[in-house]
C-alpha cells in the first residue's frame, strides 16, 4: 500500500485512535486480515467472525512488526477503533484508489470470472505494473483488500465483483469505481439466491450503471452472444465495446478450433488489426475468455499482436481451474473442482471429450449447489449431457444431488456400468483406483463446498492408498 499516517488513516476511516503514542507513524506494508501475514509496517484489520475473533492477535500482530490495529475495541495495542470494520476497510480502499488514480478495470459474470480475469491480468502486466485479485476474493472484504496492495507503480487493478443479490456490485463499485466495466454472461450460478435469470441479470448490470460517462472515459465491455448482457447497454452511459463470436462484435474470434489436446486456436480479430492465438488453457469456452480479455486490452491501448502473444502465453493462475496433469502411468487427471454451476460443467465436459479423443474419459462429478427450484433439471442435464457426449464413464458423488445426474445418464441411454453412483469421495477414488488404465483422462468437477478436489489430489499420489481427508 502507499504509505499512510495512522493520523490520516483515523481521518479517513473516521475512528479513533487509542493507546497510539506517535500518530505520525507511518503503516508502510500491507493491509491484512490473516494475522499470519502481519510484518513490519502493516495494518491489521480485526474482524470478530463466527469462531475466531481478530482481535484477540492484537498483541501478536504488533509483536511481529504490525504499525497498528483496525478494530472495533481498544486492544491494548496501537489501534484505530471505528463502529463498523468492514465499511473503514472499503473507506480506506476508495482514499487509496482515488489517490493513485489507477486505471480500475472491473468483471463480473456468471461463469468464468476467476479465469478471465487471470487472462486479463497476464496481458495487461506485459504493457505496465498490474494488480489484481488473488483466487476468487471478489466480496465486500477481499475486493479493499486487494485494492490496498496497489502502489504508486501500479497502472492497472483488475477487479474480480461477485454477488450474492441485488445491490451487491453496487455496493463494491463505490468502494472501487471501475472506469472499465466487463460482464461475461449471465447464467444459472447462484439462481436459487437470485430466483431467476433476469434478476441475476439487475445485479450483474449494476456495474456498467456505475461507470462513467463516455466522454470521461468510461467504457462497458459486454457480450454480443449474450442477449442478457447485449442489453445492459441501454443501461449505460459509458462507451459500449461488444466482444464475442458474433459479426457484430468489436472484438471477435473467427476459424475457432481444438488442437489435439483439447487447447483452443482461433484468429483474433480486433479493432486495430487481426492476429492468431493458440491457447495453453484447455477447453472451447476459453475462447469466450480470451475475447473478453482481449477487449480490455484493445481498449487500454494494446495491439492485436500484443494481445494475441499475451493469451498464447498465458496460464492458469488459480487453483483448480481445469488444472491438467499427467502422471507417470500416463493417466491424466484434470481437477476443476473449485467451483461448478450448469454452465461450467457442461463447458468442462465438451472440454473433457476433446482432450480424450481415442482415449477412455472419466467425469466424477458431484453437486452444484445454490441451483433453488431447478436443482433437478440441471442436474438430469448434466447427466444426460455426458451421455451425449459419449463421455466413457459417469461417476457421481455424493447424496441426492449426485443421484439425479445418474438418473439423467441413466434415462438418456445409459446402461451396464457406464454411469454410476458412489456415496463419498473415498468411494469414488477406490473405484477409479480399481479401474483406471494408462491413457485414461479423469474430470473431477463440483461446487466447492463438495471438496471433490480431494479425489484429483488422492489420484495423484501414485503409489498411495491412504484414505481421503474427511471434510
């Protein structure tokens, strides 16, 4: 973070300061929450969670260097005290980014948020100094903290948003307003917390509401092949850049093929001229992706050229996103097990099959969670989708959520053993450790909470048979 006075930190967080002998003290590092990551010259922000309260490290924080507490009770340490922790965190987020006056670029979407964002993040750090979000912080809390890592270097800050309803997006673009605003799409994620698409489409919206008009440099980056998302244009005074597979997107892919092992190849078309891009990430919907990253760089002022090195050159930087890996038997093990809703999954199985071709293809699949009244139908399709597929063999995990994408298998056409239902994770790694054979390729996809990651981590130890982590 830029270097701040605990004075004039107080000042913009409006608290008070206690037990602070010297408010000329300057908080040098960085801004955390973990205490773990406390050192010389940090902030430390306390928060009183379900089961651990932040400020009961108070005293350890500033043992290992911290300059001071941001807390809602005096510690006994060096503190700054305010009525509500988390609105001084965005506080002091929005006097820092107004500071520096970094060029903000901010996403949401329904799907594919985290990887394109990585893809954004890795282009533009090849024109000038880049922060971004680390993994999926994109809340109340993460998006200030990862604002405040920003410096006087930085030039751009890309911004992951996620909402859990109406008026959240809002919320985080006045602590961070974007003057570049992107909106992949809008699907089914969290539809059971929305309670429709159209809902899900007023949240997603409210970031291109947020930016700037045209002539101060605002610009809205939507999806043409989206109708959802084409149509928060009228929503916006900002500049509208379409991106997409359709003619009339500004940015677009053309002759969009998979290589061999499953990595998309197209001709990138921009504004400022066209190049080729060959992609190291694994499955069609990258391509999606990339344009969309594409479009934020055309418009930051980078070269068709540029751009298409960047995403050729450019990997997966959060875990367990499509994270391929062979082993030595030659089996091959793709765990994208973060996170998973109707439209990854089935972006993840279309992936699955292109990198199987002539070789047998597992998908271990389990719940997407936060799917309300359409649970059922979402899950029957994903089923019979693997059949469709002809994905080799379908192993469900888990309870009723799990049994209903076998159910779909099951009335597409599936018969024998083809698909099947396991109880746990332990189950299905004892199955696929049974019946795995060299050239094999393993999906292993679900919601996070399902902690399915554990099957891709047991099938990579080779050699090991010891029992899963219970969660």
């Amino acid at each position: 973070m830029i270097t701040l006075s605990l004075a004039e930190i107080a000042e913009v967080v409006g608290g008070r300061m206690h037990d602070i002998p010297d408010a000329s003290a300057q908080v040098t590092g960085p801004v955390v929450r973990d205490s773990r990551e406390a050192g010389p010259g940090s902030l430390f922000v306390a928060f009183v969670g379900e089961r651990v309260d932040g400020h009961d490290f108070a005293a350890a924080v500033v043992e290992s260097g911290a300059v001071a507490v941001l807390g809602s009770r005096p510690v006994g340490v060096p503190a700054i005290v305010v009525d509500d922790v988390q609105a001084a965190l965005g506080a002091l987020a929005r006097h820092v980014v107004h500071r520096l006056g970094t060029t903000l670029v901010a996403l949401t979407g329904s799907a594919g948020k985290t990887s394109t964002k990585d893809l954004i993040a890795q282009v533009l750090r090849r024109k000038a100094p880049t922060v971004f979000t680390p993994g999926s912080l994109n809340n109340e809390i993460g998006l200030p903290l990862t604002a405040l890592t920003t410096t006087e270097e930085t030039r751009f800050l890309v911004l992951e948003m996620g909402a859990r309803g109406i008026g959240h997006i809002r919320y985080l673009c006045e602590l961070t307003p974007p003057k570049v605003g992107l909106v992949l799409n809008v699907g089914s994620a969290h539809i059971g917390e929305f309670g429709g698409r159209e809902q899900i489409a007023q949240a997603k919206g409210e970031l291109v509401e947020a930016l700037p008009p045209a002539e101060e440099g605002g610009t809205a980056i939507l999806n043409a092949d989206d109708t959802l998302v084409r149509a928060m244009a009228s929503r916006t005074k900002a500049k509208v850049l379409l991106f997409g597979e359709s003619d009339e997107a500004d940015v677009r892919a053309e002759n969009v093929r998979l290589t061999d092992t499953g990595q998309p190849s197209f001709r990138l078309h921009t504004p400022s001229g066209a190049s080729d891009v060959t992609m190291r990430l694994y499955g069609e919907h990258h391509v999606s992706n990339a344009l969309a990253a594409a479009a934020v760089a055309h418009e930051l002022g980078m070269s068709a050229d540029e751009i298409a090195t960047a995403l050729s050159e450019a990997g997966s930087l959060s875990r367990w996103r499509m994270e391929v890996t062979e082993r030595p038997d030659g089996v091959t093990v793709v765990n994208d097990a973060y996170n998973a809703n109707p439209e990854s999954m089935k972006a993840a199985l279309r992936a699955l099959v292109a990198m199987g071709k002539g070789r047998r293809t597992w998908a271990v699949l389990g719940k997407m969670a936060e799917l309300g009244d359409e649970a059922l139908a979402e899950h029957d399709a994903v089923g019979r989708l693997a059949v469709r597929l002809n994905v080799s063999k379908l192993v469900a995990v888990g309870g009723r959520e799990a049994q209903w994408l076998q159910l779909g298998a099951y009335n597409e056409g599936s018969w024998g053993e083809e698909s099947v239902h396991v109880s746990d994770a332990q189950a299905a790694v004892d199955l696929l450790r049974s019946e795995l054979r060299p050239g094999d390729v393993v999906l292993v996809k679900a919601s996070r909470s399902v902690g399915l990651e554990s099957v891709a981590t047991a099938l990579l130890e080779t050699g090991t048979e010891g029992e899963v982590a219970a969660r």
